[in-house]
C-alpha cells in the first residue's frame, strides 16, 4: 500500500518549498519583529503569538539566499515542532499538494549541498521538501532558549518595582 502525505507549498525568491501539512498551525501576514539580542543569524527576533513567544525564522539565511529585510507583503508561517512554535519567514503561500512517498525523490541522490528531505517533481518545477524539525540546529536551538531566557531575566529586572 502506498503512503500518501499532504505538503504545504511556499516560496522563497522564486524557490518552491513544502512542509507536511500538519506542522503548519496558521498563515498570517507579517508583524512587527521584537529583536532578540545575542541570538543566531537564522533569527529574525521574536513576535507574540497569541501569548507565546515564537522565533521568527530567516529561511533565507538556511538557504544562503540574499538577505532582506521583512516586508508587510510577506508572510509568516507558524508552524508546529516537537521543541517549539517557529514562524518562518515566506513570499506566498501556495496551497496544499498530495503525493505518493514513492513519488519524492530522496535528496540523497541530489547534489549534497541540498539540505531538502527530497524533492517533488510538479508540472512548474520541482518542489524542495523540508522537515520543519531540521530548520535550526541542536546549537542554535540551545542559543535562542538562552537568548529568551536572557531577555525575559532583563525584563523583569528592568520592570518597575511596586513599593507598598
């Protein structure tokens, strides 16, 4: 029997990306960023997601793309892994594509500079197949919780204090 799985497409600079479906929580425009101090390049900072903290994600840093600055025309995928919430930085969101397993081509028989899980071959090009859990490394991961942790500690230190 064939394994079916339902991918999320986006694109970055023309590049067409995919994540399985179900990491995906929601597609919102893009908000203002809070900058995290002494955090890694792949951060943009952090914004407020409905009362959690989430790192905003600079794929293009993953991808050695051109760095740019966000704009009000992107927008942020929030999306779901075991650690945490990420919000990844994208151009368009370009709807939802089904595929056998047997279908994607495992990126091991690509070139080796590609990080993708494997890509799907579509009627417009290929489709690069990310696992969101891959997005930051176990040492980045360790720096933005430091990071948060940091800027949370200087918050309350710099909080006003309330005298009875």
């Amino acid at each position: 029997m064939m394994d079916f799985g339902d991918y999320f497409c986006f694109g970055i600079e023309g590049i067409q990306l995919g994540i399985p479906l179900y990491t995906i929580d929601r597609v919102i425009r893009s908000v203002a960023v809070n900058q995290l101090p002494n955090s890694p390049p792949i951060v943009h900072g952090l914004i407020d997601y409905y009362g959690t903290i989430v790192p905003v994600i600079n794929l293009r840093h993953r991808l050695t793309l051109n760095e740019k600055p966000i704009s009000p025309n992107q927008l942020f995928l929030i999306v779901n892994t075991t650690a945490r919430k990420l919000a990844l930085v994208v151009d368009s969101a370009d709807g939802v594509i089904s595929f056998s397993d047997n279908e994607l081509i495992s990126s091991g028989q690509l070139n080796s500079g590609i990080e993708a899980s494997g890509v799907y071959r579509t009627e417009d090009g290929i489709l690069l197949i990310y696992d969101p859990e891959k997005f930051l490394t176990s040492e980045e991961v360790v720096q933005i919780d430091r990071s948060i942790q940091s800027e949370q500690i200087r918050q309350i230190s710099n909080a006003p204090s309330e005298t009875a």
